[in-house]
C-alpha cells in the first residue's frame, strides 16, 4: 500500500508566533533591526556620527554622513516650478534707486519741509474729487447669513462687505456663466464662495484662489460639492503669468480680478497682473473680440435671465475681452512700494517722484490713526474673531505705526488736519491706479462700498473694458 506524502505544515498564525516565543532558548538574543531612516555606515558607530545643519533650514539637523541623500528629500528644497511661474513678471521697474532702509522719519522733518510736503500734496490733488459716491450695496446670496442672530459684531461686519462687493459685481454684470473668476489675496475664500453662491444655478464657472501661504480652510470642503471648478495657486501675485494658466489657455474664458482687502503692493501687483498677463499675444489667449455688453442698455441691471446658450457658457467668451472687469476693495496705502506702483507715470506728470511717494504713503495711515479706539473696541467681545483671525483686517493695526502717533507732528497739525492730509494722500495713490487703467482701455471708478464704522478702509475699486458701456456713472 503506498505511503501517504505528509500533509504540509501551514502557518497556524498569531497563536504559533506567541507560542514560539514562549519556547525560545533564554540564551537566544535577538538583534533590532536598525531604522530605514537612520542607515548606520559600516565602520561607523552612532556616537562618532557627527549632526550637521541642514543648509536649506538650519532649523533641523541631519547626519553629515547622509547629507547629499537628504537634500534629495527634504521638505525644504526647492520645487519645480508651475507654469504659470514668470520670475518677477509683475515686478514693475528693475532700476528703481534705492531708498535707505532707515527712511526720514515723518515726525523728524521741519515745520518749513512738512509744509513744502503738504503744498506739494494738496498741487497735485487739484483736480480730483475728494468726494466719492456712496455706494453700499447688497445681494441677495447673503441675505439669509447676514439675518442671522449668530452672528458676532466681526462675522457680521465681514459679511456686509462681502455683500457690498458681490452686489456691485451684479451691478457691472459681472455674475455670469463661462467666467473665470481670480481673486487675489484668496485667504479662506470667502469671496469667492459668496460668488459661487450667488452662481449655484450657472454653468461653467472657474475659480483660481491666489495666495502665497499654504493654509488651506475648511470652505475648501464645500466647494468640492458644488459643480464650479476651483483651484488654489500657491504663488506670490508678483511671479503669476496669467495666459500661462492650463485652465485658461484651455477654456479662454473672460477673467474677472476680485480682492477683498488687497493690502497696499498686493494691488498694484495685481492690477499688473490683470491688465498686461494678456497685453502680448504670444500663446494667442488675447485674440478674443473686444468686450460687448451682454444686455442691452434698458435691461435691469443685476438681473439673472439668461439665454439658454449663456447659462451654458456658449459663445460667451465672444461677447467680453480678456478681463471682463476687477473689482478689488482697497487697504493698507502705507505698504505700497514705488517699484511696484501702477501709477508711476501719473505722479511723474503732476511733478512728485519717489522720494514724495514714500512720504505720502507713510502719511496715509494718518487717516485711520485717529480712531484706534474704535477699532480695538470693535471685536474685543466677539468670541468669532479668534477663529477668523487669517480674515481680519490687516488694515485695522495701521494706527500701531509710528505716524501714527499722536505726537508725530506735535505743534504742526490738528488731529482733524492729519486725518484730512491721510485722505488726501490715499486718494492720490488711487488715482493713479485709476488713470493707469484708464490708459489701457478701461473705465475705472472709486466708491465707497460699506460705511467707515463697518470698515475704516471702505474704498473698492472697479473697472471695466471700455466697450462694455454698462458701468453707470458713479461721479
């Protein structure tokens, strides 16, 4: 009778392995594996390595031994660049002469040279009004969030210029299908969620968030739900080349700019940014027909009736330039640099230069510097602040820089001057960001979108391609 082959032994788990260990000899001494991420060299013990600092973040350490292996790796090396990367193509000028870090102190200049710095001031103001319309707006995409009760005094003041900004955009028509809408400075998004909101019932809309840090929010989630299209650039607006974006060389579709709060040189950067991504033809993006107005002249404005084919986004592309419009609320004149600034060429025609421009941009926090009280008193009990602490207003600590003090210029002016000459100076700012826009083929206008108590820097900035004649008057 033939001998049965023995039944192969098959592994009988977890309970072998314990049962093993139980068994093992006492003598039997097992050898730790040595860590993937530490390879010890053969001839080498631990202690004889030597820990050097890592030369792209000395802010931790790495064997020397292992040093070519790590730079391979490390978080901080630097990464390949996107596409739309350009070094510096919204720099602006590449010869600028240098000011001294330590510049002239304000509170340091004669009664004689504050005065010549006044009249010079008030000269090249001659012209402008001082005077802007008031235009606080709304939407309807904000209304049920800004009646309700839980909102804190910070939310709620967030939240009204958020409605402000998207009631203007409806305004210049600028709610619709087959956009791409770039807001600058993107933070959170709120803005941009707000738009999307307002948009629920279009069809092929984009969004690009532009910021330079990494934080993503948690409004991130919920535009993942929605059918519109975002999409984060984490890039300084100083490199971004937009006719270099995959999204709009693919679509062509019209861009608006829009920015809540752009602090100082985060404006003109972007407004360079807008105005000349698209000023070459290179990759052909800007062979699109100049703008057309998408409604006629009796049609309501802020109305949402669109055709079949606009709600698709057909053929809407032919009907708007490039960049179909920029509405951007403005901050924080004192950070502005010369280099960056749109409205070199203004200032240069109304006899001021770089050496004024630095004193004027300094000045213009004396418009707010006034009323710190107000400012620190209104979310100092609103528990909702802390958690939109990357939201606040920037702006808002302007009154902390030495101009601001209230001795600054001790003897020379009222605090009522002051606040007067810090207006004045920021209008100035801005009205060269107006004529710059105005050369290129756009009516652009300041107004004032929300009340002072909501936001002491309450000015937005819109624009739109000349041939769209949809922006009503607002002088």
């Amino acid at each position: 009778m033939p001998m049965k082959a023995a039944p192969v032994q098959q592994p009988c788990g977890r309970f072998c392995i314990l049962l093993c260990a139980v068994h093992r000899p006492a003598n039997t001494v097992r050898v730790p594996k040595t860590p993937l991420s530490q390879p010890i060299n053969p001839g080498l013990e631990e202690n004889d390595r030597k820990r050097i600092p890592c030369p792209l973040d000395p802010n931790h350490t790495v064997y020397e031994d292992q040093l070519q292996k790590h730079l391979k790796k490390c978080n901080s090396r630097e990464k390949p660049k996107p596409v739309y990367y350009v070094q510096d193509i919204n720099a602006g000028l590449k010869d600028v002469t240098k000011i001294p870090e330590e510049q002239v102190p304000i509170s340091s200049l004669s009664k004689e040279e504050l005065q010549d710095l006044i009249r010079k001031l008030k000269t090249a103001s001659n012209g402008i009004s001082s005077i802007l319309k008031d235009q606080t707006l709304s939407h309807q995409a904000l209304k049920e969030v800004l009646n309700d009760p839980k909102n804190g005094e910070c939310a709620f003041k967030h939240l009204k210029q958020q409605a402000s900004i998207l009631g203007h955009m409806e305004q210049l028509h600028l709610l619709g299908p087959g956009r791409c809408f770039v807001e600058f400075g993107a933070g959170r998004g709120k803005l941009s969620h707000w738009v999307d909101t307002a948009l629920q019932d279009t069809e092929n809309v984009h969004f690009l968030l532009v910021e330079r840090a990494t934080t993503r929010f948690k409004v991130d989630g919920k535009h993942r739900k929605r059918d519109s299209i975002f999409e984060r650039l984490q890039v300084d607006i100083q490199h971004l080349c937009l006719n270099k974006i995959p999204i709009l060389v693919k679509e062509k579709l019209p861009v608006v700019g829009i920015g809540k709060h752009l602090c100082g040189v985060a404006t003109d950067l972007a407004l360079r940014c807008l105005i000349e991504s698209f000023a070459t033809q290179d990759d052909g993006i800007n062979e699109e027909p100049s703008a057309k107005r998408l409604k006629s002249d009796n049609t309501q404005a802020g109305s949402n009736n669109f055709t079949d084919k606009e709600r698709s986004g057909e053929n809407v592309s032919e009907s708007y330039n490039t960049v179909a419009g920029i509405v951007i609320a403005l901050c924080c004149h004192h950070k502005c640099d010369w280099k960056h600034y749109v409205g070199r060429e203004f200032f240069k025609k109304v006899g001021l230069g770089q050496v004024e421009f630095n004193f004027f941009q300094r000045m213009s926090s004396w418009a707010t510097c006034g009323m710190q009280e107000t400012i620190s008193e209104a979310c100092s009990s609103d528990v909702e602040c802390g958690a939109q602490s990357s939201d606040a207003d920037e702006h808002d600590q302007a009154y902390n820089r030495p101009e601001c003090n209230s001795d600054s210029v001790q003897g020379l002016l009222t605090v009522e001057e002051r606040k007067q000459m810090g207006h004045l100076c920021k209008l100035l700012i801005d009205h060269g960001r107006i004529e710059y826009l105005q050369q290129r083929g756009y009516k652009a206008v300041l107004q004032y979108y929300t009340d002072s108590t909501v936001s002491l820097e309450n000015v937005l900035l819109t624009a739109v391609p000349n041939q769209c004649s949809i922006l009503q008057s607002t002088a």
